[in-house]
C-alpha cells in the first residue's frame, strides 16, 4: 500500500487535510523552479487549492466550458474536478479513486478523469463545494459526475447547456444563460456580484488571451520548456485570474529572452496532455523531438468586450475549438500544422474521450494524405487506468526522423 | 407464449419493402418523427446490423459506442438506402458519427437536431427555433410545403402507433408469459421501421387479440433499461433461463413510446412538450426522476431486479448505474450493470448472461 493510501486512510475529514499537505510539500519541491514563470503558475495553482480547501472563499466547481470569470467575478474559487484529477494521479491516488469508482459502479469504458472525479467525491478527496456549474457539452461522463457530485454534497448545480451548433441563435441562447449563471451565483454563494468585479476578470481574461495570443506566435520559432509546456495547458480554469496574465506575460518575456531552437522532429500535439505522469512526453523528450504546439493552446475567440461581458463569454465558449466540426477541426489542424512547420502530428486519444477520440481515424488521415504524418495514442491521462503501452511512437518518431 | 410469427414477419416485409416515400434514417428517440411524416417522408431507424464494422472503424475509433459504429457501417454498406439522415445532438459520438456520414454517404437530407439538455424558458424557445428550422430544411430539400394540418395528422398517426405500444407493453408486463421477451424487442424495432400506418395497424390488431388471452408462464420478473438496440439475442437467452422481462426503461424500447404530442394547437410546441415532459434520458443528465418512476413502476409490475444494459463506451448510461442500484434497492430490488457490443457474437455476453442469473439466484 503507498504511503498515499495509508495517510488517506489515517486521516481525519478524508483527504481534505493530506490534499493540502501534499500542495504545500509539492510547492516545496519546485521551490527551485526553471524560472519566475514556473514560481507563478505553482504558485497560482497552490493558492487556488488553498483557498478551496481550506473554504477561506465559497468554492464552485466548474467543468470544461464553464466560465471561471464569472465565478471570481462573484469573489469564490472556481474549483475544476477535471483539472484536479491530474493532480490526484500525480499524488498516486489514482487507483484507490478508480477502485472507489468501480464499486460504485461504473464501467471501466467511461473515462477515466471522470472516474477518478467520482471516486474522489465519495471519498471525500475533494474541497466540499458550496455550488456546481457544470456544462453539457462533449462530455456526457461530465454531466452525471457533476450531477453525482451536486446529490452528495446537497448542493446547487447550474447546468449550461451549449447546443451542437455556434449559429447566432447558439450564441444568444448561451449568453441568455449566463445571465442565469450570474443570478445563480448571487443567489447560491451570497457574496457581492458587483458588475465592476465582472469588468475586472474580463480585462483580466483579455490580457491574458492578448499575452497567449504573444507566446503562440513566439511559439512558431522557440521552443518552451516542458515544465512550463505542461503548466500552459492547466491554465483555463485560470481564465480571469491576473496570475494567469502574469503567468503568461512572464513567460512571453522569457522565451524571447532566451530562445530555446525546438527539437526535430516537430511535433503537434492534439487534444490534452498526460500530465499526470507524462511518459510519452519524456519519451518523445528523449529522442530529441519536441512539441512545437498544441491543438488546446489555440487563441479560438475574440477580445471579450468588458462592456457586454456575457456576449463575449458566450462567444467564447461557443466557440471552443472541441465544438468545432470535424472538417473544421482538420482545416485548423493543417493551418496549425502549416504555421509551426511540423513534421508530425500526435492524437492523445484517451480511451474514455469520446471527444478525443471519436473522430480521430477519418482526422488522421486526412492528415496523412495531405503529407502529415500521424499517430494515434492510446494514452489515457489516469495513470492507474492505463492499459497499452507507447510502442508504436518510438517508430512513428524514427520514421519522422528519417523522413527529417 | 403467444406465437407473433405472423406479424413479425408481416413487419419485416413492410420494413424491407422500400416504398415510393423517402426513406429518412434516425437515430436516436429525440428526432421529430413527426416532421418527417408531416414531409409526406418515412421516418426509419437506422438498426446497427453489421456485426463487423470494419469500415467504420476508418472513420470513428474503436472506443466510439458500438451502435454508432454498426450504424455507420450500415450506411457505409448502402443495405438500407437512406434518402436523408436526421440525427441529434444528444451525444459527441452522435455528432460525430453524423459529420462523417454526412461526408460519406450520398444524401438528398442531412440534419442534426439541436436538442437542448436543460428545461428552461431559454430552452423551450431555443427548441422551437430548431424545430422550425428543421422543418424548413425538410420543405426545401424534397420541396414540399408542411402545413398544420398535416403536422396535425402525423402527430396523430404516430400518437396511434405510440398509444398501440404502450397498451402492448401492458399486455405483456400485466400477463407475464404472454409475449417471449425477444418478440417484443423485435416488434418494437420494427415498428420503428415499417411504415407508420402498416405498423399501427399490425399492432393494434395483436393488441386486440392479446386482449383475450391469458398469460402463459411465469419466471423471474426483471425490467430492463439501458440503450442497446438490436440485441435480440440478449432478450432470447433472458427467456431460456426462466426470466421474463415486465417492463424496460430502453431507447429501442419504451423510451420511443412513453409520450404523444398534442395533436391540436401550436403543433411545434406541441412536439417541444413531448420532448420536455418526458422523464429525462441519461443523454440529459442522471435523472432520479426517470429511475424512481421506472423502478416504482417495475415494483408494481412484480419484478424481482433489473438489469442496465450499457453499449461499451457510452458514458451517460454507464455512469447512472451507481443511483439506479441505490434506488432500486430502496424498493427491494437487486441490480446488475452488463455492457453490451453490438458487434459482438451474442455468445459474448454468456458471461454476462451468468451474472444476471447468479443474481437472480
């Protein structure tokens, strides 16, 4: 049994006391990061966490989707189970939660981030929230975690529904609801939801877009550092946060100050890392290639106007580039591939993403045929629910490099 | 057990016999059948076949739910010959399954319906504005003009054939015996196939046939729920070991005929209330509503379980085992999960098929 294991078992109020202790140790640990950028996400993120658990503000958790502006906006802490469950795994307590999981019920096909969410709620792993925000988009494990969630914890969930299409009318109907969410927050988490506290994690948001839409573009001829490579993708439930604008800023600053020349094979990356124990990605690390970008870091929406704050919210999250069609998500996917000269393209189809993975054969070879090499892995971001090895990378990333 | 041969096989030559109407494909129970009707059109579900969908798999990934995957192949294959295509957007792997069908199969119609998730004014209305333009698009792609009065008549042939099955299912949950669990699966698949007059009529007449006979046996009551479709063989092998399904809870099953529209009035409204009144399916969130509904209903109905069957891969209906076995067991009710391949042998699920049995052991 992991130490892990044997603490959470020990300890009172389940995991909420180890949860804290272990972000402390790991702040520890990066207390000698690679730079000031890396100091300020860790830093964000622990801070995040401590607020959360340690209940200084209401806490509402939020899905993929959901906007964390209008959640800080209301003063609380927007908590994201999805982006935690990296964390949990990182932690090595992601085999007891998929356990829990599995007693409960569920099928070892659903995905396995939503699993470990479930398994971590009854386990009590997680910061109690004071109300959910949970939306039906890609995801359907998503909508019955968050259900499953708001039943045990006997509180308010506010469902977003985001429809198929991003016509106008998707649009409208979308900021219709935000405008519930606001209500909702007023009502649930009780703090003062001043329209000035709106106006302020917009303009936060837009600089950091505005600093993300820099490091992209500097993207294109330095490369970053894994670490911080890794950190860019945890960032959206950060949305609205001024550390998030700091974060990138800093980072634009030093990736132009100290041009790192990427790897070969160039690679692009699609749907979300395996943070938790990015095996791939050391492989790949290893034989001298390097991810240029990824599909998840694109800039897909526009500057959000702070005077019509839900328009753009709405905007934004209609056009979340998993909405996208499949054709659409191709001709990006070549523009991207076009733009940051690639030589490969790799498709991290977790086994229980329906999102990442449904379409992927046609998109592959669409790829393919239009001269870009690419690979599907079978990777799943839970490390306890992995069950296929990465054999067929290192010969995808030999071919590229003969091909180079 | 009643012999229904005759009407199965009454239905599957109706179902075969492609007609002169256009043939429109759904695929899931969210679709406004009664547009297609209204369109003069004939609404087909499209059954997953193929037990080798070897082609599809080009196309969607092997971890994409094996109903998507086995009707896309059906399409691929042209076996059934589809005019036009009416999906929804109830699930990512639907959506996704539509695009490329969409981009591979020749089709004079091709529409994925917005359904929303939440009941909500903002959603109604969003409903009814996707309902008129699904409408619109039906009109202009076989060029005909759908008005009230015809809306109103399909509303009312598929309330018939919808109030034929549910005096069905009474029949054989109120005389458990009188109908093998397979018969009645198969029936209700292919009503969904057949013709809208054709199949009312053949079930409205065994209807008043069965109405004059006696349950035959008796075995262990179960309900079913989940979203396998074309699973004969699982509903046959339940009856060899003495297990009578009462009642299911199932998207080829009561789920298409639970709920009519209003005939009469703003008939768009009306078919966004059908959709809104009924219990909730998995696609729209866990619904204790649904669950304790159906596991009260199956209470009445003498079952002694049920058994959710979840196509592998599909998250919604998997992830609300945990509360339907929670309230089952508040009604003395024991419950088992399988997950379920369309494409596999049905000898696959012999294992799965030991565990019901064990259970109800």
């Amino acid at each position: 049994m992991s130490r892990w294991k044997r603490i959470m078992r020990r300890s009172l109020g389940p995991g909420l006391i180890t949860v804290l202790a272990e972000a402390e140790r790991v702040r520890g640990r990066l207390e000698r990061p690679n730079s000031r950028a890396s100091q300020i996400l860790t830093d964000m993120t622990v801070e995040a966490l401590k607020d959360a658990y340690s209940r200084r503000k209401p806490v509402v958790w939020i899905s993929l989707l959901a906007p964390p502006e209008i959640v800080l906006a209301a003063g609380a802490v927007p908590f994201s189970p999805e982006s935690v469950t990296a964390t949990i795994a990182w932690m090595g307590l992601d085999d007891v939660c998929l356990l829990e999981s599995e007693r409960l019920g569920l099928s070892p096909a659903v995905c396995a981030s939503h699993r470990t969410t479930v398994g971590a709620v009854s386990l009590e792993l997680l910061p109690f929230p004071d109300a959910l925000v949970c939306t039906t988009d890609q995801c359907s494990a998503n909508l019955n975690a968050f259900v499953n969630a708001a039943e045990r914890f006997n509180k308010p969930l506010f469902t977003l529904d985001i429809p198929a299409e991003r016509d106008q009318s998707a649009k409208a109907y979308v900021a219709f609801q935000l405008g519930q969410m606001v209500q909702f927050m007023t009502e649930t988490v009780k703090t003062n939801f001043g329209r000035d506290g709106l106006v302020s994690t917009i303009e936060n948001s837009n600089r950091a877009r505005e600093s993300l839409v820099r490091l992209n573009e500097l993207r294109k001829v330095v490369s970053l550092p894994k670490g911080e490579a890794i950190g860019l993708n945890s960032a959206t439930p950060h949305f609205g946060r001024l550390e998030l604008a700091d974060f990138l800023d800093v980072l634009c600053h030093e990736a132009a100050n100290s041009p790192k020349v990427a790897g070969s094979p160039r690679l692009l990356w699609l749907t979300t890392k395996p943070y938790a124990s990015p095996l791939v990605i050391e492989k790949i690390s290893r034989q001298g290639a390097s991810i240029v970008f990824e599909e998840a870091n694109q800039v897909y929406w526009p500057e959000l106007d702070p005077g019509r704050p839900l328009s753009g919210l709405a905007e934004k999250t209609v056009s979340h580039y998993a909405r996208a069609s499949v054709e659409e998500r191709v001709d990006s996917l070549l523009t991207l591939a076009d733009e940051y000269q690639v030589d490969g393209v790799i498709a991290s189809s977790y086994p229980g993403c329906r999102y990442g993975a449904t379409a992927i054969p046609y998109i592959l070879t669409r790829l393919s045929r239009s001269g870009i090499p690419a690979l599907s892995v079978d990777e799943d971001d839970v490390p306890g629910a992995r069950k296929e090895d990465a054999s067929p990378l290192d010969e995808f990333l030999e071919t590229l490099k003969g091909a180079a | 057990m009643h012999d229904i041969s005759q009407e199965l096989d009454d239905l599957r030559l109706s179902a075969a016999d492609e007609g002169d109407a256009a043939r429109i494909g759904w695929l899931c129970v969210h679709a406004p059948l009664e547009l297609i009707a209204a369109a003069g059109l004939r609404p087909v579900r499209i059954r997953p076949r193929s037990s080798d969908p070897r082609d599809a798999t080009d196309f969607l990934s092997s971890k994409t739910c094996s109903y998507l995957r086995c009707s896309f192949e059906e399409c691929l294959g042209g076996v059934a010959n589809y005019d036009g295509i009416l999906a929804s957007s109830c699930c990512e792997g639907e959506r996704r399954t539509f695009e490329l069908l969409k981009k591979v199969v020749p089709l004079t119609f091709a529409e994925l319906y917005d359904v929303p998730k939440v009941d909500t004014i903002g959603a109604r209305h969003f409903m009814l504005q996707r309902l008129a333009n699904t409408k619109h698009k039906l009109e202009k792609a076989f060029d005909v003009i759908i008005t009230n009065k015809s809306l109103a008549e399909a509303v009312r042939g598929l309330n018939m054939l919808r109030s034929a099955l549910k005096e069905l299912d009474h029949l054989r949950s109120g005389r458990p015996g009188i109908l093998a669990n397979g018969d009645f699966h198969e029936l209700v698949l292919l009503a969904m196939e057949a013709p809208l007059d054709v199949a009312t009529k053949v079930v409205a007449s065994l209807n008043r046939r069965l109405r004059k006979t006696a349950g035959q046996r008796d075995g262990v009551r179960m309900g079913v729920a989940g979203n396998v479709v074309n699973r004969r063989g699982l509903f046959d092998a339940l009856e060899d070991r003495g297990i009578v399904v009462v009642g299911d809870d199932l998207c080829a099953g009561s789920r298409f005929y639970a709920e009519n529209s209003a005939p009469s009035g703003d008939i768009l409204e009306g078919l966004a209330n059908r959709y809104f009144q009924a219990a909730p399916c998995p696609m729209r969130g866990l619904s204790r509503k649904r669950q304790s509904a159906f596991i009260q209903e199956l209470g009445r109905r003498g079952a002694t379980g049920v058994i959710l069957v979840a196509q592998r891969f599909c998250d919604a209906t998997s992830s609300e085992f945990a509360a339907l076995k929670i309230e089952a067991a508040h009604h003395s009710l024991s419950a088992i999960r399988i997950d379920l391949d369309e494409s596999s042998p049905d000898d696959v699920s012999a294992e799965s098929i030991g565990r019901i049995v064990e259970m109800v052991a």
